[in-house]
C-alpha cells in the first residue's frame, strides 16, 4: 500500500515536470527561429535558401506545439478507454466456453460507438440446482443502461445458488430492480431540487428469460416479456412455452409464478438466446432480420459449434444492417455435451423398452 501510494505521488510530480520540459524545449527552439530571422547575415541573403530554412523551422515549431497539445489528451483517452472496457468486462463477464457439461458462446453488439456493453444482460452459472440461464433487455441502450444491468446481474449472481426454486431467483431480481429504480429517481429529483419521489418511474422495464438446465436436460423456462430461444438439430425451431408474464418494473409479480417445462436438450443439441434487438433489426429497405433462417443456415454448416453459431449469426445480422445496429443485441448459445441422460419412457420400442428398463441407468457424465 505504501510502495502503491508513493507510486501514484511520484507520477503526480513526473507529469508537471514532463509538460515543464515540454514548453522550455519549445520556447527555446522558437527563440532560436526569431534570432535566426532577426539577427542571421544570411537571413537579408538573395535567393529562396534562407527563406526556405526559415520557414521549415517555424513549420517544425508549430508541429512540434500541436504533437505537444495533442499527446496529452491522446494519452489520457486511451487510459481512460481501457478502463472503460475493463469496467465493462467485470459488468458483462466472458462466458466459460465449458460449464457443468454444456459448451457456452456470447457474443454482444452496442448500439453505443465506443461502448461494447449497453442494455442487454447474460450470465449462466453451474449451481447445486442445475446450470442456471438469465437473458435481459432493459429499456434502451447505451451507458445509461448499464446501472440496471448492474443491478439485476448482481442480484442474479448471488440468488442463483441462494435461491433453490427457479421463482424465488426471479423475485429477487424484481426486488433488485425496484430498489435500482427507486434510488435513481430520488437521485435525479435530488439532482433537481425536487420532492422525494414516492415509487420508481412506471416507464422502466426489463424482459427476463430465466432457464434452469437440469441434469437430465430438462429445461425450465420463466420469462417476463423475453423472446423464446430457439433449438438447433437438424433445424431451427423456437422453443416457446406458453404465454410469457409482463416485464419487470411497471407490474408486480403474480402470486403464482408459472414455471414452464417439457423442453428436454438432448446430448448435441443447441439452445440460443437472444435479445429482442437480433429480431427487430432492418436493412435500409426496412425489412426485418430473418432470425430463423440465418439459425437455419449455421446450422446446416459444420462444425456445429456455439462460437461458430454466434460468428455466423452476427455476421449475417451485420451484412442485413450494412454494419450499423440501431439497438443492443446479446446472443447466448449451449451445447449440450452431456455424454449420457436417463432413459426416458417412450424412447425405445416395445422390444427394446424392457431390456433398457432392466439395464443400470447410468449417472449423467459432467465435464
């Protein structure tokens, strides 16, 4: 700590000292030019020698002033580029590329230049009650976003192992947005010399898919006002599972939470998430982004892989918009590499049912 803080004293006084240096060099190479023009035989020389080597030694003197009022800002922005990209790869981590048996991609666009994070959230976490999903899209994009992703991230990280029924993580993450929204309008109001607000604003809303993966593959779903993932085999079929509740933020949560199932991911087969900016993206003639069949053509290529499919989904999303996105777009991708599931009932002929019945069903084989 010490050796830190005399670090950071010793750069303060380096930087005056180095822009001192700076101006005296300069100063004194604009001295030399005005001697040379004012006090140099040659300078009153016939031909354009003299005139030339004058100008070139003021032409120096202004280049060498702009390069010195220029370093300083140029260094400064790039510092504080790269904290602003580390700050956001602590917000929006990277994904494992293997968690708990599954094979795992992400990839993201901003709407925001320069910024890399905007209003869309992911994280998938291995925990006692399965492999735990949460996808998002908070109301806008860009920096002013990134307080809510903050927010329901946090709160996802911590409820997912807390919380042993795929509602109570839900109910947390509703409580974390709530206290979010309520601490940022008294904030501005604050700001604004007004009264302390009584509640959040109704205007702000999040969408939710929250899944839980369990060891067999069975997939349980809760979504508030999320696109539907879609399944990859032989082809592209979204993965829909009944009627999702309202966003997060203008409407409580029902005292019964309907948790949807029946979706099993089989060994080899891929889920994608994404948010609604993938689906509502347009090229210049207005026409939205086909989804479903850029899924439909990565999957038709090999290898059938979650980074390939997140390459050749975004890339065609980018040709689709000619390179630009108007809104945040996340894709999540998994891979079921789980060599073996239980035996479920139906999956054999009446032959082969009993014989399989009678086998010792083996243990899911994690990775």
């Amino acid at each position: 700590m010490i050796r830190h803080r005399a670090g950071k004293r010793f750069r303060r006084r380096a930087r005056p000292v180095r822009y001192v240096r700076g101006v005296v060099l300069l100063g004194l190479w604009l001295a030399l030019v005005t001697c040379w023009v004012l006090l140099c035989p040659l300078s009153d020389a016939a031909g354009v020698g003299p005139d030339l080597v004058t100008c070139l030694g003021f032409l120096l003197a202004v280049a060498a002033l702009l390069a010195g009022v220029r370093r300083g800002p140029l260094r400064e922005l790039r510092r504080i580029t790269e904290v602003a990209r580390a700050a956001q790869e602590v917000l929006l981590r990277p994904l494992p590329a293997r968690l708990d048996g599954l094979a795992l991609a992400a990839g993201r666009l901003s709407a925001s230049k320069g910024a890399s994070v905007g209003g869309d959230l992911y994280e998938v976490m291995a925990t006692v009650h399965g492999v735990r999903v949460v996808i998002g899209d908070v109301r806008g994009h860009g920096l002013p976003a990134l307080g809510t992703v903050a927010a329901l991230l946090g709160s996802f990280r911590e409820a997912a192992h807390d919380e042993p029924e795929l509602g109570g993580v839900l109910r947390r993450l509703e409580r974390a947005l709530q206290r979010h929204l309520r601490e940022r309008a008294r904030d501005e109001q604050s700001a604004a010399g007004a009264a302390r607000p009584e509640g959040p604003s109704a205007e702000e809303f999040v969408t939710v898919l929250l899944l839980e993966i369990q060891e067999d593959g069975e997939v349980l779903a809760l979504n508030c006002g999320h696109p539907w993932p879609h399944r990859l085999r032989r082809k592209a079929e979204q993965v829909a599972a009944g009627e999702p509740l309202p966003p997060l933020g203008p409407f409580p949560l029902p005292a019964e939470l309907p948790v949807r199932g029946g979706v099993r991911l089989l060994p080899g087969e891929l889920l994608v998430l994404h948010t609604d900016g993938a689906e509502d993206a347009r090229d210049t003639g207005g026409r939205f982004f086909p989804l479903r069949d850029a899924l439909a053509r990565a999957a038709a290529v090999g290898p059938l892989s979650p980074a390939a499919v997140v390459d050749r989904v975004q890339g065609a999303l980018l040709r689709h918009t000619g390179g630009r996105v108007s809104d945040d777009v996340a894709l999540v991708v998994l891979r079921n590499d789980r060599l073996r599931v239980p035996v479920q009932p139906g999956e054999y002929g009446p032959g082969e049912h009993g014989a399989a019945a009678r086998r010792p069903r083996p243990e899911p084989s994690r990775r």
